[in-house]
C-alpha cells in the first residue's frame, strides 16, 4: 500500500505539473523566494546551473515525478525508481534548505519511505516485478 499510494502522489504531482504551461517560471520563482533558506553548498548549482535551465530542470522535475509515480504504481523496477525518487527529494531538501528534524520538512519524511521501499522487495508484492525477476535478475 505504501508504495502504491506513493506512486499515486508522485505520478499526481507530475502530471500536474505537466499540465501547467508556466511550471518553469513557477519553479524559478519557488527557488527564488527559497534561495536565502536553500543550503549554502547548494545554492549555487540553483543560481549557476538550474536558473538559467530552468525549461529543461522543470520537463526534469515534472517527468521525473511522472516516471517515478508510475514504475511505484505499476511496481516495476521499484528498487530504481525508489533510488531515483530520492534522489529526487533529497535536491528538493537541500533547494528547500530546512532541518532534518524540522516539522515541515516533508522531503526527508519521502526520503525515509524511498529508503525503506528501496530496500524491501516492494515490487514483487501486487506488481510486475514479481513476474519479470525471474526473466530480468537485476529486478530482484
């Protein structure tokens, strides 16, 4: 259930940002108004890096989530994309810049839950990578 409903949410928020016409300008704007709380070691890949790709970092971000979302749902190479989604949380952390054990830091909560579905054969309970281990070994 829990890698299901985090597939749900991630594949919901992807897709809605997909939808939006703006998402790009709306993520400049985010890490702009976030950029004084952002760590210090992470701002600068923001202001040098992200920014000025911001197209290119938001079809990122909004696919990413999509992808993600949709491997956990399905439970195909959950283990993957259980890496990749946090990966993913861990870049929103540190754009974010707030503590581990602060209230509001939901992306270490998503952190914990990658972690714990990366770890624990997830996929092979109601999903396809129960069926396809047998036939492709890196999925076990």
């Amino acid at each position: 259930m829990l890698r299901i409903y985090t597939g749900l949410f991630f594949a919901w928020n992807g897709f809605g940002k997909l939808r939006r016409d703006n998402f790009a300008d709306g993520m400049e704007g985010f890490l702009g108004a976030q950029a004084e709380r952002s760590f210090e070691f992470y701002r600068s890949f923001i202001e040098t890096i992200v920014i000025p790709n911001k197209a290119v970092f938001a079809s990122l971000v909004s696919w990413g989530e999509m992808a993600i979302g949709v491997a956990m749902i399905l439970g195909l190479a959950t283990r993957y994309a259980a890496v990749a989604g946090a990966i993913m949380v861990v870049n929103f952390w540190f754009a974010k810049g707030a503590g581990f054990f602060d209230g509001t830091n939901h992306d270490v909560v998503w952190l914990m839950i990658f972690i714990v579905l990366g770890t624990v054969p997830a996929g092979r309970i109601a999903g396809l990578d129960d069926g396809l281990s047998d036939k492709l070994p890196f999925l076990r």
